[in-house]
C-alpha cells in the first residue's frame, strides 16, 4: 500500500482523517517519521498556512503528504477567530482556554452564527491541490459533551440539536468541515490511482 504523511502532530486530527484513507494509503504522522518540530502558521490564510505545512514535509522528504488547517468563523465577531482559532486565547492555549474566551465573547450576543472551514494543502508527486469543507451552525451558550476536540463543545451543526462533542465521531465525519475537505480529497485520489 502506498504511504503518505498527514502533516500533523494533533493525534485527534490524526484518529479523525486516518479511516478516510485506510482503503487507499497507509497514513504516516509526523512522529512516525520522526518529525517532531512545530512547524510555524505565520499567514492570514487558511490556505497559506496548510500549504506551508505540507510543502515544509515535501521539502525535507520528499514524500507525498497533506496537512490542513482550520478556523471557527463567528459572524458576530466579523470572522474571528478564524486563522488564529488554535491561539485564539493566547499562544499556549489550551482547547478549554479557547472555549471559555469564545463563551465570555459571545456573552449576550443574540447572532450566533459560525462555521467551521478547513483547507487541506495535498503535494502529490510535487503538485499542489487544496480542497476545502465548510459547516455552518451556531455557537451554543454553554458547553456540551465530552468527546471531540476544541470548538466541538459549543458549535451545534445546522440541523442538528446537540453539539458535535455529543456526536460519535462516525456521525460528526459524515458532516464536518474536516470530514467534507478530506471527502473531496479522497475522491481526488481515487481518480488519479
């Protein structure tokens, strides 16, 4: 089976996006490669600093990878977090830390309107692709549910009514802005084996 690096040293990202591709390649972390440096996401964009991540591996490996990025964007706060949703209570945040900002931020707006938007930056064979997922939905006003990972407790998908920490992570894939970016990759990658 053909290998390819996901540019990430977050293991819920890594448990998330490795059955996508179990079918098709072997998903090697950058700990299995033995990659253990931060890679930096000095850009304004999602798309610059996913690409940076995955061009960083290519150019030390030369091995096919992809690696994403994800931002929480809140119409009541014009966007933000946005690129900065990792950090968004300060550089060695805390996913809980983040939370409590947003909840504390948003104290009494009536819009709560968000999605999440994630980018995947894929080099294949030393050619760039992206491809990008998107879900709507609402910040709630307190959190909920206990599994997932940062936002997770307090964004409810449009449609739904529980958070996607309430969610099994089979159901939250199905809809996710991550699990709708790397759909669109998979089916790339089908088309070109």
């Amino acid at each position: 089976m053909k290998k390819i690096v996901f540019a990430t040293n977050n293991e819920h990202k890594l448990k998330e996006v490795s059955h996508y591709l179990k079918n098709l390649y072997e998903v090697i972390s950058l700990n299995a490669l033995g990659f253990y440096e931060d890679i930096p996401e000095p850009y304004d964009t999602l798309e610059e600093n996913a690409l940076t991540k995955s061009q960083t591996i290519f150019d030390r490996y030369q091995i096919d990878c992809f690696s994403d990025d994800t931002g929480l964007e809140v119409e009541a706060l014009n966007g933000a977090p946005g690129v900065y949703s990792a950090r968004y209570a300060g550089e060695g945040c805390s996913f809980k830390d983040n939370v409590e900002k947003m909840l504390r931020e948003m104290q009494g707006q009536e819009n709560r309107k968000a999605r999440f938007r994630t980018v995947v930056s894929l080099i294949l064979n030393g050619e760039k692709y992206f491809f990008e997922g998107i879900v709507n939905g609402r910040i709630t006003e307190k959190e909920s549910g206990t599994d997932g990972f940062g936002y997770d407790p307090i964004f409810i998908p449009d449609g739904y009514d529980i958070s996607f920490a309430e969610m099994d992570l089979n159901e939250k894939n199905k809809i996710s802005h991550r699990g709708r970016a790397m759909a669109k990759l998979v089916d790339f990658l089908k088309t070109i084996d």
